[in-house]
C-alpha cells in the first residue's frame, strides 16, 4: 500500500473492579497513525502532532515507533523503509489509555501497511512492549481494548491471555475529565501491597458478578458490582471532588462510577443513552457551579477497536 491512516480509540482501565485485568474501549477520543513508505532503510518517524513537543522522534524511545519496531523486528522486515506520522488526538495522562492508543496505533498502522500479515490478536504482545516504554509497567488493560475493541478481562499479563466480555447493548458511559494532573507513578506508588481477607472475598464476588452481568446483560447484576473496595478508596483523594462527582452520578441511576485506570478521568457507567446524557448534564452544572475546567462526554462501548479509517 502506498499509505494507510488507522485510529486506536481511549479506553477505561480496571472498571472499578478489576485492577490490571479489566478494560473498555471508547468510541473516542483516540489517536491516529499514517505509514507510509519512507526514504531510507528502517522505520522512522517523520511528523508528531498534538503533543505539544513532548513526544521524541527517537523510534527507540517513543511509545508508537517501539511497539512497531518490534512487531516489524519479529518478521524480519525491520529495514524496510518505513515512516510513520503520529497525530495525538487525545492529551496525555488523563487515565484514558492515550500511551496505549499510540502503541496500538504504531503497530497496527504498520500491519495494515503490510496488508495484515499478522492478525489482530497476535500484535498484542508488542503493544504492550510499547507501552511499557511510556509507564514502565507490563500490563494490557488499556492496550487490549484499544486493539481489539469491546470489554476485555486479562487473566494473565505475563502470557497476555485474555478474553472478550460479551458487551450489552445499552451500555454507555458519562465521561469526566477535570484538568489537573494525576501522575501513574504516584497513583501505583501509594497502592498498599496488602489486601484484607474480607475485601479480597468482596472483590472477587463483585468482578464475579460483573462479568457474569455482561454475560447475561442484566444490568442489575452489573450494578450491584461496581464497587471498588480495595484500589478507589486508597486514590479518591488524589482527585478533588471525587465523591461529589459519585454522588451526582449514582443519584441520577449511573450503575456504577469510579476512576479510569490512574486518573485523573472518571466514569460512570449507565445502562441507556438518556440516562448518560442526564448525567453529563449534571456534572456540567457542578463544574460551573464550582468554577471546574474539564472535558465530559458521553459513548457507547467501543466494540471495533483498532481501525483503517483511510
């Protein structure tokens, strides 16, 4: 092909109750890549945009270059000549997964250049290499979403095995983004190594019950799981205002809300469109009245994932 462009879509990590093995896709925002054929051996990155100049051009250090150096490594094509054009269309460090939609991004832009020779699922590994590249850590729960759309649960991130959750139909989500700044290595640093027993049978009877939720669509059960007892408590406090937003969100029928993987962003998850929308409404009307600069929207479960878009 003489040029492909892609979009890898934000995602939601840990879903409350899921810590590192739960994730969803959003239908945006995301970030696009354009691969192209390049002027010289090896892959190289010859535009970046909306990143306000933070992101190297170095294919060894930045996210989206390394995860597809390494897939291209893997079938032997790493001296073809290659460029990628990075255009972010999502700011950083929002808990939205914006280091995995660039991986993802990478990787699956250079695939599809290639004429897909390697299918979706086989591409994951070297996403999350990528990412790892960006927050030092090793797990897939805003990568396998990005990549491969819908609800994901990670049974392991050591062998990257994972499984599709059946997603409803009416499932949405009320996004809040406040604009402060949350940092993933403060966030993980302050997490105690330690679990009671009790919290550890209340969580396991709560992801439990989620994933079984999905399964069956009743909402019922997914709501009466959505709560995070072990990881929110200890991180509510690094976000100012956390529990007005709950309150807003669970007094207007969200079935649950809690923080998108590290923070700062966080969601609330409703069952139907109406019910979304209301909700952003409300967190509107807080944000004004409280003088609050942030983003807010609403989307549905991304089911798609990765995708050429030209």
């Amino acid at each position: 092909m003489k040029q492909v462009r892609v979009f890898a879509p934000a995602s939601v990590a840990n879903l409350a109750v899921g810590y590192d093995i739960l994730g969803l896709a959003l239908e945006s925002p995301g970030d696009e890549v354009v691969v192209k054929i390049g002027t010289k051996p090896g892959l190289t990155i010859s535009k970046i945009t909306g990143d306000g100049g933070k992101l190297p051009y170095d294919i060894e250090k930045n996210t989206a270059g390394f995860a597809a150096l390494q897939y291209l490594r893997s079938i032997g094509k790493d001296q073809l000549p290659i460029e990628m054009e990075i255009h972010k269309k999502m700011a950083m460090g929002t808990g939205l997964g914006s280091s995995a939609a660039s991986a993802v991004a990478g990787v699956f832009g250079v695939n599809a250049y290639l004429g897909q020779p390697v299918g979706k699922e086989d591409l994951l590994k070297f996403c999350v290499e990528g990412e790892q590249k960006a927050d030092g850590a090793y797990h897939a729960d805003n990568v396998a979403p990005s990549l491969l759309g819908g609800i994901i649960l990670i049974r392991s991130n050591e062998t990257l095995e994972i499984t599709q959750i059946p997603v409803p139909s009416d499932l949405y989500l009320s996004m809040v983004y406040p604009h402060i700044e949350v940092l993933t290595s403060e966030s993980r640093a302050i997490l105690s190594e330690n679990v009671s027993l009790l919290n550890m049978i209340a969580q396991t009877g709560n992801i439990a019950t989620f994933i079984a939720g999905c399964y069956e669509s009743n909402y019922d059960k997914i709501g009466q799981s959505l709560t995070d007892v072990i990881i929110e408590p200890q991180r509510a406090h690094l976000i100012s205002g956390f529990y007005d937003y709950k309150e807003i969100a669970l007094n207007n029928g969200a079935l649950g809300f809690s923080i998108s993987g590290a923070g700062p962003s966080m969601f609330a998850l409703c069952k139907g469109k109406d019910t979304a929308d209301n909700i952003l409404e409300q967190f509107a009307q807080y944000l004004e009245e409280n003088r609050i600069k942030a983003d807010i929207f609403t989307s549905k479960v991304n089911t798609e994932g990765a995708k050429v878009i030209g």
